[in-house]
C-alpha cells in the first residue's frame, strides 16, 4: 500500500541507512560517517550541509519532502557532494555549485541547485501538469518548475524548457 503521503513517515525514513547505501553506491564508502537528521523546522530549502553546534552535519527538510517525497534520495546526495568536495579539497570548493560539483552531481546523479522552496506554510494554490509525461504537481506559490522526473530522465538532471509545466489550476492569481 502506498503510504508515502502520511505525514509522520517522512521523519521515519532513515537517513543514515540511506546515507550509507549511497556513499557504497556512489563513493566506494569513503566518506566518513557524519551526522544526517531531519528537521521540521526547515522550511526554507530542501537540504543543506553546515556547521551547526554540533559540527558538520547535513539536514533534510522534513516540510520539504512532504511535499516532495520522491526528492529524498536526490537532496541527500546533493548535499553528500558538498561534503565529498569539502573533504577533498577545503570549504570554498565543498559549499560550491561550481564545475566540480556539476561534474559530480552528473555522476551520481544528483540535482546540482539548492532547492529552496518558499511558502511552504502557504495553501495549494496552484496545480501543474508536464506536458512530457502528464504527471501533475501542486505548489504554493507561482512560478517556473519543470518536470524533476523527465528533467532527470531526459536532461541529466538539469532544467528544460521542454519539461515546464502548465498550469492546469490557479491561473489569475486566485484573488
Ligand atoms: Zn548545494
Ligand atoms: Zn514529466
């Protein structure tokens, strides 16, 4: 039974055990254990990679992937890249979206920008339809989104105008 839309499991998916199978995909286990949590706090982006009380740590949105639970996987491996970058070669290179991290994010397939996402406490205004595969979307707020699926299928994970989405509800601004 499919259940990914309930609230409480997002928290429940372990991060660490997901860490460990990609660094034994992607990185041939070389990257040292570091701290992976979930946060209900972080509404602002997907995922990031700082230096909290604690140390280095990376942090998944829960917010976020409630909404986009399909992303887990692809905002933790983005963030494990600037970790792999940090460790190879100093801060500047691992906080970096630069060519490195663009060469690895094609590697390990990864999505290369931040996702930030703002208004997450907003309602579902609006709903989006890829004119490529018919898989319809809802956001909160209005804007330019492609197709993550058909981006990632067809584009190298990278944006396309081919993949933007139509807006199937929401048109006028909803007064
Ligand atoms: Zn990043
Ligand atoms: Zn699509």
């Amino acid at each position: 039974m499919n259940k990914r839309n309930g609230d409480l499991s997002i928290p429940k998916r372990n991060l660490n055990s997901l860490y460990a199978r990609i660094n034994r995909r992607w990185w041939n286990e070389v990257l040292p254990e570091i701290p992976v949590r979930w946060s209900t706090q972080m509404h602002a982006a997907a995922g990031k990679y700082w230096h909290s009380s604690a140390g280095w740590e990376i942090v998944l949105s829960v917010p976020y992937h409630q909404e986009f639970p399909d992303e887990i996987e692809d905002t933790l491996k983005h963030e494990m890249i600037h970790f792999a970058l940090h460790l190879r070669g100093g801060l500047r290179r691992g906080l970096s979206h630069g060519e490195e991290f663009r060469a690895e994010a094609e590697r390990v397939g990864a999505s290369v920008h931040c996702k930030s996402y703002a208004g997450l406490h907003r309602p579902y205004r609006y709903e989006w339809e890829c004119p490529n595969c018919t898989r319809r979307s809802r956001s909160r707020i209005r804007r330019i989104w492609a197709c993550r699926p058909c981006c990632t299928e067809h584009n190298d994970g990278y944006y396309s105008p081919r993949f933007k989405l139509r807006l199937v509800r929401g048109r006028a601004s909803a007064g």
